[in-house]
C-alpha cells in the first residue's frame, strides 16, 4: 500500500516510520506517470517500509522546504536520515538494487558518519 502524504500528515508519517520510500511527483509529467507502476510494484514486495507519495503540484509546502526541483524525485529515508535522493524515473532492476543497497546498510555507522559531520 502507498501513502499519499500531505503538510498535514509529512511529518507525523516520516517520523513514526524507520524506513520510508517516497515519490516527488506531479500529474502532468510523462516520466512520473511511467514511474508510477515501478515504485507500486516495488512497494508491494517490501511491505515493511512505508512507501509514500508526494504530489508536488498540491503539496508546495513540502517540495519548495525539502528543496525538490525537479520530478520524479525518489527520497530514501532510515531513522530520519536521507541516504537517497535524486531526480529522474528509475528502472525497476535499478530501483530495486537501490532499495536493497538502502536496507543493507549498518545505520548504527550511518548515524555515527552523521555526528562526525556534525
């Protein structure tokens, strides 16, 4: 199941979930449309990550504070920590590698990497 995410529910939702998925998206692009069933099909084999979808075009608030200029935008997140985030429709095998990549990875040293910036 996708969650469709508003200024309303943002924040509550990306807060009460560890891992979350989301689609930057707007009705009138051709590439969002065509990416649209990728991260559907992704999101129906990971169920235990929260994939969500933003539409752009209603929800200004969020693309202009989380600086999204461009759709689709794919935003990974894992204990509120952006490890991804790029423009541009994926293919499904290079979606699902990114995903994979994305739950392989120890966030104990992510986190630790996070403080040492700090």
């Amino acid at each position: 199941m996708i969650t469709e995410l508003s200024k309303d529910n943002f924040k509550q939702m990306v807060t009460a979930h560890d891992f979350v998925i989301i689609d930057y998206w707007t009705p009138r692009c051709g590439p969002c449309l065509s990416f649209a069933p990728v991260f559907e099909k992704v999101a129906e084999d990971f169920p235990e990550i929260l994939f969500a979808k933003v539409n752009t075009a209603e929800q200004r608030e969020i693309a202009t504070e989380l600086n999204i200029q461009s759709v689709p935008t794919v935003m990974i997140l894992r204990d509120q920590v952006v490890l991804f985030n790029q423009p541009g429709a994926l293919t499904e095998a290079v979606f699902r590698e990114i995903v994979r990549k994305a739950i392989e990875l120890d966030m104990d040293d992510v986190q630790k990497q996070v403080e040492d910036i700090k």
